[in-house]
C-alpha cells in the first residue's frame, strides 16, 4: 500500500468516525429534552418520571410515555436542595446554569506538555550543539562526501 492510498484510508476512518459520533448526537438530541430544574420536579411530583439517574452537575429522568414532542428522557442541571426548598415555595421557575469549562480544561493538560516540550528541547538542542552532535534534527544525516 503506497504512502498516498495510506492518507487517503486515515482520512475516510476519520469522516466515518465524524458521521457516526453526528449520528450518535442526533439520535441523542431527539429524544432528550433539557429542561429546568423545576420542570424536572414537577414533572417527578405528577408522577410521569420511570426512572432517576444523578450525576455530579446533572439529573437525568426517564419518563413512563414519551411527552407531546416525543421526547422519552428529561435532563436538569442540579440545584442545591436548601435553595431548591426555598424557590419551590415561590412557585418560579428555576435552573442552574453551568459555565463552560471545557477551555479552561483543555489549557490546564495541554500548557503544562508544551512547556514542558518546550524546554527538554530548547535545553536538548542547546546541549547537542555544546557537544559537537550538530544540533537535534541532525542526528542521522550522513556527512560523507
């Protein structure tokens, strides 16, 4: 298998993997519904919840019967309950909203290995030249005339 038909077989896995995780999500999102937290309660008060699954930031509900839109699952982030007692009095809806950290966490693992890189090579390179070695990217190249 020639070096072209390689990239061209790595590119093909790649759109294959990208339309299988884009129909994984769709699916997802046509029988998902986020709703707010006092939706989620309500809806567990009337009874039309089967089955409850917490997670640290969200709870996630199945219902008996899919709803109007045909949605079978409702998602709420979650609420502390001492402030969900208090609002629930109020009658108002309520939610909580999550920030996106998704950049934050990225930076936090990505940074660190840069630096990190950064700095093995810059001393690596620095080193090499001290010992005559011809830098870094030059070990292998052959010096016959």
């Amino acid at each position: 298998m020639g070096k072209k038909n390689q990239w061209n077989t790595g590119y093909w896995i790649v759109a294959l993997l990208l339309l299988l995780s884009l129909q994984s999500y769709w699916q997802t999102a046509k029988t998902v519904e986020p709703v707010p937290y006092s939706e989620f309660e309500k809806a567990l008060a009337e009874g039309r919840v089967a089955e409850v699954l917490v997670s640290d930031r969200t709870v996630t509900g199945r219902l008996k019967s899919p709803d109007s839109q045909g949605k079978t699952t409702i998602v709420a982030t979650r609420v502390e309950p001492d402030l969900a007692d208090r609002l629930s009095k109020y009658d108002v809806p309520y939610a909580r909203v999550l920030e996106s950290t998704w950049l934050r966490d990225v930076l936090s693992w990505i940074l660190p290995a840069v630096a990190f890189f950064g700095v093995w090579f810059f001393l690596f390179r620095r080193f090499a030249e001290k010992q005559g070695m011809g830098g870094f990217l030059n070990i292998g190249k052959s010096r016959a005339k």
